[in-house]
C-alpha cells in the first residue's frame, strides 16, 4: 500500500501540529502520530512558554541567560533569531486558540523559572502544555487537508540513496515507510517535504520523566537514513521529579522554585546557597548535580521542595495540577515538601538542521526536541523547548512553501515495503529483556556523573545488544516494540560516542575524568549520518 501528500509530518506535539497548519492551506498533510493524537511530550509540559513580553524585559536579556545555561555552547546567531521570534511565536499560539493565564488587571500572567533574569514565562497554570496541545489538536483535526493516521509509527526513512543503494552528494528524501500498529501492515508515505517532529529520547533511560513514546525515533530513523546528529551527549536531567513508589516519574515543575520553593535535605538544610550564587533558580543541570551530590554524601533517596512558606490558597490555585496529583499520593505540598528526585527529561541534541530546520538530506526537516539547531547548546534554558518548537515549524514552513512554488508538482514514486523471507516471532521477551538492560545501562553509566570508565562499559553492553536486535529485526516481522528496542539502541550508541569524544566538563556533560571546562571543545559534538540505510 502506497500513500502520498505534499507534506508528511510525523509527530503530533506543537512543532509537528504547528508545522502542519502553517503549510495545510498550500498542500495535503499527512500527520503521522505512534499513539492518539493528543500523547506527546508538549501535552505533559507543565511550566510554560518563554518569550520577551515585559516592558523591563529584552532580547538580549533572553538571549545573554540563554547563552549562560547553555554553557556558551549555543549558536548566538540562532539564540538571537528565536528569542526575536517569540512575541510572534506567542500570537499565532494565541490565533490558534491557546488560552495563556492572566493576572487580576487581565495582563498575561508572566512567572520566573530557574536560569531566568525576568520573569517572561506564559503559562497556563500549570498544565500549559496540555492547553496548547488542546487547542493545535483541535484546529489540526478541523483542516480539510490534514489527514490523520494515529496508532502508525515510522519504521525508516526512504531517500533517494536508499532507492538507488548508492551514496549521493546531494541525497533527498522521498517519504517513510510506517507501520499501522492495529492492522500490522507497512505502508509507502510518499511526499515532497517531510517533517520529524517525534520528540525527544528519555526512555532511553530508566528514570524519566517523558512519556512512553519517547525512544528517540526521529535521531535514528533520520541518523540511519544519512542525516548528521550533533550535541547528542547532552542529555539534560530535570532536576525535581516526584519520588513515590507508585508515580511513574511525575515532573514538579521548575516554576515552584520560580515562584519561590527551596530545596531542602531529609534534615531540613537547604543546600542549594552552597552550590551556586543563583540558590534555587539555578540552570538545571548545576540543581540535578547538586541534588545527586547531596543525595550521595548524606545517603539520602531523595531531596525535598518544600514551597510551604507560601499562602495554601495561593498554591491551589497556581499548581492545581501539582497540588491534585501529590494530594493523590498522601503528600500534601502546601504543608509539607514534596520529595524530589531527578530523572532524564530533555535531549538538548539531535539531528543537526540549519536555520530552517532542514537536515543535510534535501527535503528532510526535524523541528522540536528532535532537532539540534543550535538554540540550547551544552544546557535548555527552561521554557524554550516551546518556543523553539513555534519559531522552527513556522521557518521550516516558510522553507517548504517556498521550494514548493519553485519547483513543478511531482510525488516521489517509491517501492512498497517488502518484508522477505520474515516470520512471526515466539520470543518477544528477548525485546523486553534487552530494552530493559539498555536502560539500566544509560542510567547506571552515562548519567548525571561520568566517566571514561563507565561510558566504555556501557558501550560495550550496547554493541552486543545490538547484534541480537540487528539478527531479531530481519528474521522476524517488526512490531512497534521492536521498532522502538531498535530506535533506543541506536540514540543510546550516539549519546555514549559523544560523550566519549567530549574531554570535558560542560553543562549538561559533566565527567570526572575532565571536570573542568575547555575551551578547545567550545564546538558542537558532529557525528555523520549513516553511510547507507539499513533497511
């Protein structure tokens, strides 16, 4: 079965929504999601959208804290471009339906969050990402030509590399094979332009706090296809996650310490004054390494943000979401701290892309979490996930439509996908055991605290793996697990070759074998796409 629009967008978070909007009155859309619609990383974001909107604010004040949590690693030219855009990033969310909060004079409701000099953070209480995932599903579903095909997921890219099985100087890409999930069948996505909006990579290790579809699809079917990644040891580790045996790691949101909540040991000692001069509103990754390091030192399973000293009304009312959700677990946060743990939450690499959004293969866009465009360097300054996600739908958009009216229409033709000599397989628990021991490895070895040491015995673990997962995948029809078990092998591999290149210590990396900071690695980590495609 083959299948063709003029635009193929996988990944239905607000890059690939807004993508598709942006370009849906132009062209057909065929939007690609592995789950329903609404399941993505934006819909679980909590803390909010940041963008310049305060008279005492500026632009060079977002982009001078952004280039200070990242590290000095990001591209200033890029910085300076995005923080510019979001006033405009925040009017078409607002044209889309997004309803921000506002304060008592019916002003938008601008909140601080860690890293931040000014207080430029939209919110929507603190279910901010759920509401502009309401609104961007709703105007989505609503479009005539947007066509929706939930419960698919990518198994590859096909370019014209792979179609003639020879490297090309100028390679393109022509589409993806997809499986339908429910009806087990690989289907032929032909288009002119297509987007990899899926997301980012934290299942990749034990403790996260993403969703479940997030096994760094995109980096790989787009690093396999021939596409380059950069950055890829920068794995950030939100700092507070709720610790309790039965929450399946629900995020506290950075903006309880922005609106005044402090980290405190079993003991009641509030430690972060000790690790940096910005106390409580620190970057994140200087809070996850001081909240590992005291967890370490005073053998403690977890620390405590304890916002208690502020007004319970005032708590209901600015973390309903929060409050309900530890209220659900015994823990009462306007009376007592909350227990905190850290847990891998955003990729701050990915496939590299220009200022455009469009990778090394002509064609071929990644925008949101998946891409590395240069905006959050060695470390993401909180809120510019969001922003990123607007700012680089709405340029990638600009670059489709463009290329589009100065070229005749022509669909790519492709060949259906063709399974060989393929069975059903009787060992699924070989995808269970092996995505288990994967997880346990990034998170035991490639974690907050590196080294040389640990990195190379994860390595070793993972290039075994993967020689059962290559002998698994052509012996035996695919399924979505085994897609994923693929998918979170190869980021894993990427992130530990990485890491392994980078001799220091810098945001996000931080490595006991280099700990300080060099200058002569102030350039992104490059690793080349894959010479052919696999499959």
């Amino acid at each position: 079965m083959k299948i063709t629009s003029d635009f193929l967008v996988i990944g239905t978070g607000i890059a690939g929504l807004s993508y598709a909007l942006k370009v849906a009155d132009q062209g057909t859309v065929c939007l690609v999601t592995k789950r329903d619609i609404d399941i993505s990383a934006t819909q679980l974001a909590q803390g909010g959208i940041a963008a310049v909107s305060a008279l005492d604010d500026s632009f060079f004040s977002h982009a001078e804290d952004t280039m200070v949590a990242g590290g000095h690693l990001s591209n200033p030219e890029i910085v300076e471009m995005v923080v510019q855009a979001g006033p405009q990033a925040i009017k078409d969310l607002i044209d889309w339906g997004v309803k921000f909060s506002k304060n008592p004079e019916n002003e938008y409701d601008l909140t601080r969050e860690g890293g931040h000099s000014h207080r430029r953070i939209l919110h929507a209480k603190d279910a901010t990402g759920r509401e502009i995932e309401r609104a961007l599903v709703a105007a989505a579903v609503d479009h005539p030509n947007i066509n929706l095909y939930q419960h698919h997921i990518a198994v590859d890219l096909i370019t014209e590399s792979k179609v003639c099985q020879q490297q090309l100087e100028n390679n393109s890409c022509l589409g993806a094979y997809i499986l339908d999930i429910k009806n087990n069948e690989v289907i032929a996505f032909g288009a002119r332009f297509t987007v990899l909006a899926t997301g980012g990579a934290g299942k990749v290790y034990l403790y996260t706090c993403n969703p479940d579809i997030a096994t760094g699809d995109g980096v790989a079917i787009g690093w396999r296809a021939g596409a380059a990644v950069a950055n890829m040891e920068f794995m950030q580790f939100h700092p507070t996650t709720l610790y309790h045996p039965n929450a399946k790691s629900f995020l506290i949101s950075e903006a309880v310490r922005g609106e005044g909540a402090i980290l405190r040991r079993s003991d009641g000692y509030a430690f972060m004054p000790g690790h940096h001069q910005l106390k409580d509103l620190a970057p994140r990754d200087i809070v996850a390494r001081a909240i590992d390091s005291e967890m370490k030192l005073h053998g403690d399973d977890c620390a405590f943000l304890d916002i208690t000293h502020k007004d319970a009304d005032y708590i209901r009312e600015r973390f309903p979401t929060i409050y309900q959700t530890c209220l659900e677990y015994g823990i009462d946060m306007t009376r007592e701290p909350i227990p905190v743990v850290p847990a891998a939450h955003y990729l701050c690499g990915g496939l590299q892309t220009d200022d455009n959004g469009e990778t090394c293969i002509r064609n071929l866009f990644a925008i949101g979490e998946v891409a590395s465009t240069g905006l959050h360097g060695a470390n993401r300054l909180a809120s510019n996930s969001l922003l990123e996600g607007v700012v680089f739908a709405e340029r990638a958009a600009e670059r489709s439509l463009a290329r589009m009216q100065e070229t005749q229409p022509s669909y790519p033709t492709i060949a259906p996908w063709d399974s060989g000599s393929a069975t059903d397989s009787d060992e699924e628990v070989v995808v269970a055991h092996n995505w288990d021991e994967i997880r346990r490895s990034m998170w035991n070895y490639v974690g907050i605290v590196r080294s040389n040491k640990r990195l190379y015995r994860a390595m070793s673990r993972i290039k075994l793996i993967q020689q059962e997962i290559h002998e698994y995948y052509w012996n035996f029809h695919i399924t979505s697990d085994l897609i994923e078990l693929r998918n979170i092998a190869t980021v894993a591999e990427l992130i530990v070759q990485s890491a392994l290149s980078r001799h220091e210590s810098r945001g996000l990396h931080y490595t006991i074998d280099y700990p300080q900071t060099d200058d002569k690695f102030q350039r992104d980590t490059v690793i080349p796409g894959a010479k052919l495609p696999e499959s």
